[in-house]
C-alpha cells in the first residue's frame, strides 16, 4: 500500500469502475475545480470503488453496514488512516445526499493520538548535520557526488528557515534573490504563496551553492535543489529516506517519544523562535505571532500556536536552540 506522503505527491486521475463511479468522477472534480488538490482523497475513495465492484454492489445507496465493511476490509493502517479514509468517505456521502441518493453518514469519527513530537536538542543536530557531511557516496556516478553537494544545503536551508519539505524541494531559482535575501515560496499548503526572509548566516553558503549549481553539465538552472534528473526536483520521499537513514546511522534511541521525521526542523524554529519572544521582556508574543504564522504559511496565529503547545511538556529540553546555529552552518567549499 502506498504511504500517504506518496499518495499526496501523487496527481492522478482514477477510473471508476463500481455503480457511482459517475458521481465519484463528478465529486472529485468540483473539488479540485474549488481548488483543493484532493489527491489523497481521491485515493481513498478509488479504493471504495474498488469495493463496491468487488462485492457486485448494484444499487446507488450506501447503508451503515456498507461503510462499517470497507473500514473493516483495510487492515493493519494507523489511527491516521482511518481518519483520513472517514473524512474521505463522509465528504462523498454528503455529496450523494445532497444530489438526492440515499447515503448513510456516519457521525463518529476516530480521535486520533495525541502525541509529543521529538524535540531535538542541540548534540542531537550538530550530530546530525556531521553525519550528513561525513557520509559517504559510493557509487561512481558523478551525479551522486554532486547531490551530496545539494543535501547539505537543503537540510540547512530547512533547518534555518523552518520549511516544509515540499517547499524546499520545489524551490525554484528564479524566486531566489540573494541581493534581499529571500526566498519565495509558489503555491504551498492552502494554494498560497509567500516570501521567507532567509537569515544573514545562510546568505554566503546559498551564494556559494548557486555558483556550483551552475557548474553542473546539463543543469537548466529551474529547481534550487534538482532531483537525479535535473529537468525535476528532488522527491519529497527521497528527502525524507535520507533523514531516517541520516537518523538512524547516529544510533539515537529515545523510549516513549515519536521518532524524529525532517518536520522537526519545522518545529524547532517555531518553537525557538517564541521562546526568545517569551524571553525578551521588550517583545510582545501576541503582536509577534500574526508575522510568525504569515511567515511559515499558517492560515491563521492560533494554528502557530499550535506547534507551541504540542511541546509545552518537553519545554526544558528547547530553551536555548539557538546556540547550535553556528555548529551547523560552516564555510562550504565546493570541489
């Protein structure tokens, strides 16, 4: 089974095969025509059609017993799962309703765990960016070399400017201006654009980089971080292996956290951030967080917030982050 984070990567169109595949093609497309990207929504609902014409269902309406089924019938996904697949379904049964089909709609929805995520300390990062620095490319294919290169200057450009990995994967070039220090960010969460304002320590080593960038044969010069193939992007799944390969290498065990994923970066410069607010006495956190959130692409304050309070109990493991920045960005020379 795909993981999630393939399936949203993923743009695809479906046939439908089962008795509503009609009104599943029709849904799906009002949706995405409002704007919403819908590609693991889809990919739910392809698989309920995949049922439907599995058990031969010849009517168009959609009891209880129906639905409780095809939860049934997926085993071994998480709680997650289960809850995107409900909201997936209970969206589409809501569309047969309202176009006259007689549909059941569930009202219980799974809660989900709520869990603390892994706060790294400053060791843990400076470990982390002296073993992706160390690491050790074998293959003899020059392109190989040459990602190590971009590796290094991804994971720091996340971890100073609190990225998403999908924002930092499809950074492009030409919406990168070294002279004012900014990077803008095209059609992120929600379908927004911004501008991040990189800090002064990274300017040089993204200079630097840009000028090796253009050393490599064949590079277009489109995508800021460009993929095996350099017409693409890297691949958030491949990012996303060479965190946990990166992880685990250091031999870190921690009992009863989450295991760290790249979004840490994320919440470390949240975090940081308003722990320095919260320190200095002349800042008031309230009239900061509207800049914050605009700046990390939140739809609003309380959703920055949010990252605050998920790690209110690991609070003495973060207060001094800042510390580790110069740890991690050195002087790069490219050879």
């Amino acid at each position: 089974m795909l993981t999630t984070k393939e399936v949203i990567s993923l743009i695809k169109n479906y046939t439908f095969t089962s008795i509503f595949a009609p009104h599943l093609t029709d849904y799906i497309n009002q949706r995405r025509a409002l704007g919403f990207n819908f590609n693991l929504q889809s990919y739910w609902l392809y698989r309920f059609d995949k049922y439907c014409t599995s058990i031969d269902l010849c009517t168009p309406s959609i009891n209880k017993e129906l639905i409780d089924n095809w939860m049934k019938s997926i085993s071994g996904d998480s709680k997650h799962s289960k809850i995107s697949r409900m909201a997936a379904i209970k969206g589409f049964l809501i569309y047969l309703n309202t176009i006259g089909l007689e549909a059941y709609i569930p009202h219980a929805y799974i809660k989900a765990e709520k869990t603390i995520p892994y706060i790294l300390s400053d060791s843990e990062i400076e470990a982390f960016f002296k073993a992706l620095d160390n690491r050790i490319v074998s293959s003899s294919v020059k392109r190989f070399a040459q990602l190590q290169v971009e590796y290094r200057v991804f994971f720091r450009l996340m971890y100073c400017c609190g990225l998403r990995n999908s924002e930092a994967c499809n950074a492009k070039i030409e919406n990168l201006n070294i002279t004012d220090g900014t990077l803008k960010i095209e059609q992120s969460k929600g379908h927004k654009d911004r501008l991040v304002y990189l800090p002064d320590d990274i300017i040089p080593l993204i200079a630097d980089y840009l000028k090796y960038l253009k050393t490599i044969k064949g590079n277009p010069m489109i995508w800021l971080f460009p993929g095996k193939d350099l017409t693409k992007p890297c691949q958030n799944t491949s990012m996303d292996k060479l965190f946990k390969s990166i992880w685990d290498s250091l031999g870190i065990t921690s009992i009863g956290e989450k295991a760290p994923t790249m979004h840490c970066f994320r919440h470390h410069f949240v975090v940081t951030r308003m722990n320095l607010w919260i320190k200095n006495n002349t800042i008031e956190l309230n009239s900061m967080m509207p800049y914050l959130s605009k700046y990390l692409g939140h739809s609003s304050p309380s959703e920055t917030f949010y990252y605050y309070h998920q790690v209110q109990e690991a609070f003495e493991i973060i207060e001094s982050k800042d510390t580790v920045s110069k740890a991690v960005i050195p002087e790069v020379k490219h050879e």
